[in-house]
C-alpha cells in the first residue's frame, strides 16, 4: 500500500542498483534510445540520465498503485530535466532519483524541511504560481544554491521529446556531450566518476582522487561499478581524449 515510508524504500532501493550516468548515451550515437534500450538500460542495472531514470521509476511507482506524474525542470534556463511529483494522502512531494544527486527524502511542496544525505542538503521553495525551486549546499558550506526549477504541471513523457533529443544530439546543451559521468549510491555512500576525477563519500567524508589516463577511468568503473560490463573505451573514445 501506498506511504510515505515505502516511497522512501523505494527510492534506496533504486538508488543502490541503477546508477546515474551518460555512458550508453556517448556510444550509441548521436539519436535518441528507443523504450526497449531505455528498459534494457534499467533491468539491466546500466542506468542512465534523467530521461531514462525518473520516467521509468514513475512507471514503476503507477504499478504499485501510487499517484506520480513526471513535470519539467529548467536548469541554467533551459528546460533541460524531468522530475517527479508522488501524491500521497492529498499532499504532493517532489522526487527526483534522475538528477546524480542524494534525493535519498522525499519533500512536501507545501514544507519547507531540509533533507540530508552523503554530504549534500537540499530543499524545497515555493516561487508562486505553482513553480518551485530545489536548493542544495555541501555540508560544510553557509549558503543554499539554485540546483533547478520545476513547475507541478503534470506531463507526459513525450511532452520533453525535443529536450531529449537535444541531450543526445547537441553538443552545448547540457554536459552529456562533452563529460563522463557515473554515479551509485549504495548504504548511504557513494561512488562517482566525473571525468578524469572519482569521488567517494564514506563515514561521513567525502574522499577524492585524479584518474590521470584513461586507462585509470577504465579501472576505476571496473573495479567500483562491476555490476555491468560498461563500455567505457567505446565512451572516451566518443569524447575524443588521448590522455
């Protein structure tokens, strides 16, 4: 049945086997997946971005018998992202397990409470008009920063085919053309390569290292990401790096 405290179930567990990445997004090319590729991608623990991950647990929570609806995100003022809405005994909150980030909680758009997970806080403000905005900030810093915007508009999934199909296309719309990334969460820790950097936070501190050649990205995914074969050669290559 539907609650709060099996929402939040939900997202761990989602968190623990798919992880975040733009890895299948650089070696297939510059077109959009089909839903079979995006199935596959998910039921095969690969993973993806944001138009892989949240359209698909959306689909996954209307199963179970909740209440969700995807609805758009605009970050550096392009709407460039899908997030979720989950209604849950009248009230909505937001989740969003597509962004790479610990939204471990879901928030009440109607709240303004302050959630925490592997060294990031965030929260939720309301702008008016039915339009909210998401806040973050490393632990350690003083001040909350602008992540994204979203409106609770309710749409479908087609509804961001143009804005998917630039994610995969274009090479100055989003990072997903020019960087690497792949990011899981697991027990509240995290791993995450970022290019030719991998980040891990354990025991409450985040520890970072350089990757200095590609042979090194390549050691690091097999060693910390060995739940899929990814092809990670296939991927640098895309990027073009000798390093």
């Amino acid at each position: 049945m539907p609650s709060h405290t099996h929402l939040v179930e939900l997202i761990n567990r989602f968190y623990d086997r798919v992880p975040f990445t733009n890895i299948m997004m650089l070696v297939r090319g510059r077109r959009t997946p089909s839903k079979s590729e995006i199935t596959e991608d998910i039921l095969s623990f690969c993973g993806g971005p944001c138009g892989h991950l949240n359209p698909f647990f959306r689909d996954v929570l209307e199963y179970l018998g909740y209440r969700a609806y995807l609805v758009p995100a605009w970050m550096r003022g392009s709407m460039s992202h899908i997030a979720l809405i989950v209604t849950l005994d009248g009230d909505d909150y937001w989740v969003d397990v597509g962004n790479g980030h610990p939204y471990f909680t879901p928030l009440s758009i109607n709240k303004s409470d302050i959630a925490s997970h592997c060294g990031l806080s965030y929260r939720l403000q309301s702008l008016g008009d039915n339009s909210f905005q998401i806040l973050q900030r490393v632990n350690e810093a003083t001040e909350f920063s602008l992540n994204y915007r979203f409106e609770n508009t309710p749409v479908e999934f087609e509804f961001f085919d143009e804005m998917v199909y630039l994610h995969y296309t274009s090479q100055h719309f989003g990072p997903f053309r020019t960087s690497l990334r792949l990011i899981r969460y697991s027990n509240q820790e995290m791993f995450a390569v970022r290019d030719y950097e991998f980040l891990r936070y354990c025991d409450g501190s985040l520890e970072k290292s350089m990757l200095n050649s590609n042979d090194m990205i390549m050691e690091c995914i097999k060693t910390h990401f060995n739940h899929f074969k990814y092809p990670v050669k296939q991927a640098i290559c895309a990027l073009g790096w000798s390093k």
